[in-house]
C-alpha cells in the first residue's frame, strides 16, 4: 500500500490526470507507478498481427517515456516507476490496483454506450471493480476557487460511510473544507412528509459524518440537504470543488450497476475529479 497508480493512455495522455497523480503522490509521499497496457490484436491474423501489436508496444512505450519525463518536470524528487503490460487496460489495471492506494484515470468523454460494451473502456469497468478508490480526471480540479471545497455524495449506505472517511482524510491533506451533500429527490407524489422527512434525512446525514471531527479537527464539515436530480445537483457542486467523492454502491452485476446511477452519471457530467470509493473490503 505505498503507490498511486496512474493508468496511462497510449492513445491520448490525459495531462490533468497525470498532474493529478503527481501532486497527490507528494501530498501522500508515496510512489507513482506508471502502468500501459497494450491490447492484444484479436481482430488481425498472422504477421499483420504481430505487426499492428509491435506498433502499438512502440506507441506505448513512448507515452510512457513521455508521461515519466513531465512527471520529473513537476516533481524532481518524487519516487516513480513504470509498467509496460500486455492485456486489456481495464483488467490490466484493476489487477494492478490490488495493493495500490487509489488509481487514477483520464477520461476521453466515451459515451455511455461506449463505456459500457466499448472494448477500449476503462473508467466504469474499473470503478466498479477495482479494490481500492478510483479517481477519473474528466476536468482539473477547481484549486482557485475560495475556500478550497471538496464534496462527499450521502445517503446513509455503507458505501456512502466509505467514502466519507475518505472524503475527510483527502480534506484534510489539502486543508480544505468538507461538503458533505445529501442530495432528496423530488417526490411523484405532492404529499412527501414535509418538515418531518426533511429532518429525518437531516438527522441520517449527521449521522453519516458524526465522529470525524473529533478525529480529524483540522477539517471544517459543512452538511447540506439539497433538493433534486441526484446527478444534476451533485454535477452542480463539482463547478466549484476540488473533487466530488461518492461510494460505490453494490459488489455483483455489470459495472453501471455495481456503481449505480449517480455515480456512472456523475462520470460523463462531473466539472472537476471524481473519486469512487469501494465498500470496506474492496470488490
């Protein structure tokens, strides 16, 4: 458990990404471990084959080179090491993250069908499975916003517990504030319980952060039940925060349900990180 593990992509290198990882090794002071993966050429016979799959080790092996000399302009001092892995990125990478701190992953805005049944997908499958918490840079972090935020989703879960431990010790490397959001949408019926339900869930939410604190008093917690979309509020959150943190909700089925809706939506729309923590246990 002392490396960050940056998923590398031969195709197109997300530098937010990799600025992402760097810094957050240093903040941790752990290792960066650079990881591609290079698929296997299923859809070629024979030398055309070999051929393509020599191209694509020659291309990996350059956005590895290139992704470990930026990661030494950025940060001279920090300790990295780097992969070069034949297989599907996804398995590649969810392997790999067994052992690791938390993965971190670019995003080049695939759709949700490709995403889900794409062979080049990556970010759902490994938010799903992966043992550890996955970070997708779909958009840099919003560091020039006052005071520094990070937002945790919650809605009572053991997932959501997760995420908030998370959330909290994140806050407080960064010396920033916590929002911790519990996101009630709107009832099809008018009738929804009114002030009761409203304290009801106010009451879950300050259950959920109770405890943390005390255990970490550096971090101011601020809790907020909105009303809404659980994807458009929470999405709306993510134009002024650092990162939006959010538990993953199930363990079985494919991977948009093992991470639920509002988490595989907050994928495609989030405006800064999205950082999905697994259940006590990983898988």
């Amino acid at each position: 458990m002392n490396d960050i593990l940056l998923g590398v992509d031969p195709r197109e290198q997300s530098i937010p990404a990799l600025v992402w990882a760097a810094d957050e090794a240093v903040r941790r002071g752990l290792r960066l471990r650079l990881v591609v993966a290079v698929p296997p050429a299923h859809d070629r016979l024979g030398y055309d084959a070999f051929s393509h799959h020599s191209a694509l080790r020659l291309r990996a092996e350059s956005a590895l080179a290139n992704a470990e000399d930026l990661v030494r302009t950025l940060h001279g001092e920090l300790r990295t090491t780097t992969e070069l892995v034949d297989g599907v990125a996804a398995t590649v990478l969810c392997d790999k993250a067994e052992g690791s701190v938390l993965v971190v992953l670019g995003s080049r805005r695939l759709g949700r069908a490709a995403e889900f049944l794409g062979k080049n997908s990556v970010t759902v499958p490994l938010s799903a499975r992966a043992a550890c918490p996955v970070v997708v840079v779909r958009e840099p972090e919003h560091t020039a916003i006052h005071p520094r935020t990070l937002v945790v989703g919650v809605d009572g879960s053991d997932s959501c517990r997760s995420a908030v431990a998370y959330a909290v010790e994140e806050a407080s490397l960064r010396e920033a504030r916590l929002r911790a959001v519990w996101v009630w949408p709107r009832p099809v019926l008018a009738h929804d319980g009114g002030g009761s339900a409203l304290a009801e869930r106010r009451r879950l939410l300050g259950e959920s952060v109770a405890g943390w604190a005390e255990r970490y008093p550096d971090v101011v917690v601020a809790e907020e039940v909105l009303r809404g979309h659980p994807v458009e509020r929470l999405a709306m959150t993510s134009q002024e925060s650092l990162a939006v943190v959010v538990g993953r909700r199930g363990r079985g089925g494919y991977p948009g349900q093992r991470l639920g809706s509002t988490v595989h939506g907050l994928l495609h729309h989030a405006r800064c990180p999205v950082i999905t923590v697994p259940r006590p246990g990983g898988r």
